[in-house]
C-alpha cells in the first residue's frame, strides 16, 4: 500500500528536481518518489554488501585471493 509523505526541500533542491523531471518527461511528484525508492534500494543493498563483508570477507579472500591480480574462477 502507497503512502504519502511530505518533505520541504530548499529552492534550488526543488529546481533541480523539476529539472530532472522533466528531462525524463515525468511529473515532478513521481520522479522524487522514483528517486528516493531507488536511494533506500542502494543503501539496502550496500549495507548488505558491508554486513558480508564484514561476515566472510576473509574466508572469500582466503579462497579465492584479492585484487585483479588473484586467480579467481
């Protein structure tokens, strides 16, 4: 189920996004919330990435090497 929120944003931020929007022939309402969808997605999945890292980096790095130079199948 959508939900509403609303944020105030300066004047230039909000220049920006109807710029944006506009460049991608979208209303400037839909844009933000594409936008700002995208933004947690990335952060969800970095955050991800850093908790596995965190977790098995080592054992990755054990296995398979580091950097281009490593061997890695």
């Amino acid at each position: 189920m959508a939900k509403e929120i609303r944020i105030e944003v300066d004047d230039e931020t909000f220049e920006e996004l109807q710029r944006r929007a506009a460049d991608d022939r979208e209303d400037t309402d839909q844009y933000a919330s594409r936008r700002l969808t995208a933004d947690l997605a990335r952060t969800r999945f970095l955050e991800g990435a850093k908790a596995f890292v965190e977790e098995h980096g080592q054992a990755f790095a054990d296995r398979f090497g580091t950097g281009p130079s490593s061997h890695a199948a």
